[in-house]
C-alpha cells in the first residue's frame, strides 16, 4: 500500500508559515511594517488591519512612518498604536503619524528571545501532534490488514524523517530570529 504523505507535507508547511508570521511579529532592533501587523484600529466601526489604512513605510532603522488613507482617521490609529504596547513612540504631524522605536535594552531582548523561544516550542508541539496523526492512520491501516510490518515501519521512518526536517526549519527559523534580536 502507497501512503500519501501529501497531507502530512501541508501540515508542516503550514506549522513553518504559521512560526515565520508569529517571529515577524516579535520586534527587532530594526523597525519594519510587519511589526504592526496586530495593530488593528478601530475604523468606520470596525476593527481594520492597519495596511487596510494606512501606507506604512520604514524612514531610517528605528522609524515607521504611516500615512493614513484618510486623514480623519489619524487618532484612531493613534489609538490603535498605542494600545497595542508596543513599547513605541508615536507622534503625529500633518502627513501621519511616525513611530519611533527605542533602542533594546539587554532585558529586552532576553525577553524578545524568549518569547521567539515559546513560539517555537508550539510550532514544535503542533508538528508532534501531526506525527501522531499521521501514525495512527498507519496503524489503522495496518489493522486493516493494508500492509505488513516491514511496509509500516518504512512508513513510520518517512513520517519521523518529514518531521525531522520539518523540526530543522523550525530551528532555523528560531536561530535566524535571535540573531536579529541581539544585533
């Protein structure tokens, strides 16, 4: 019996897209759009993603500017900076609003790492829980009487070995992050 590993594939690549959209959100010593990402203000009584907005832009290394689409809606993404706690400052001018964002102290980016760290270790738990998926579905088709026991171990070392090299990219990621974080 051939085992389709297609599912198994796109649930890890999912797992490393999910991991890569959470440490683009953990902020760096360099300021860049996608840390506003989970800023989303309230607009025309909703809440909007900020790109929806707004046009944000990177000024100089510790600097976003945004430019609101309308400019009536400046306080409220004022607002929606601010209550996100970002640890940013944020003043306003007549073209939008420009984020500043302060140097990182040492407790900071221990903090920033961790949290990179906690991240991960989910993204590690979700890939566990994709093997084990994966391994009672062989299992059961074993029980069925689908394949033999040389056939299922060959199967079970495949899936160990997507989520091996799934768990390599994950760490990869993590190690990229940190090394953003300590510059």
């Amino acid at each position: 019996m051939a085992y389709d590993f297609s599912k198994l594939k796109t649930n890890i690549m999912e797992t490393e897209e999910w991991l890569s959209r959470e440490l683009s959100g953990v902020r760096t010593g360099r300021a860049t759009p996608t840390l506003l990402d989970g800023v989303k203000p309230e607009a025309y009584g909703t809440r909007s993603p900020m790109r929806e907005l707004a046009a944000i832009s990177v000024e100089d290394a510790r600097t976003l500017r945004i430019i609101p689409w309308d400019m009536s809606l400046l306080k409220a993404i004022e607002k929606g900076v601010i209550d996100a706690n970002l640890g940013v400052g944020v003043s306003t001018d007549d073209q939008g609003l420009r984020i500043s964002f302060p140097e990182l102290t040492s407790e900071r980016r221990t903090q920033l790492s961790k949290i990179a760290k906690d991240k991960t270790e989910q993204a590690k738990v979700t890939l566990r829980s994709h093997r084990t998926d994966a391994l009672h579905t062989l299992e059961a088709a074993s029980e069925d009487g689908g394949m033999g026991k040389d056939e299922l171990q060959r199967l079970k070392t495949e899936v160990q070995k997507l989520i091996d090299t799934g768990n390599e990219a994950l760490v990869k990621a993590l190690e990229k992050k940190e090394t953003e974080i300590a510059q």
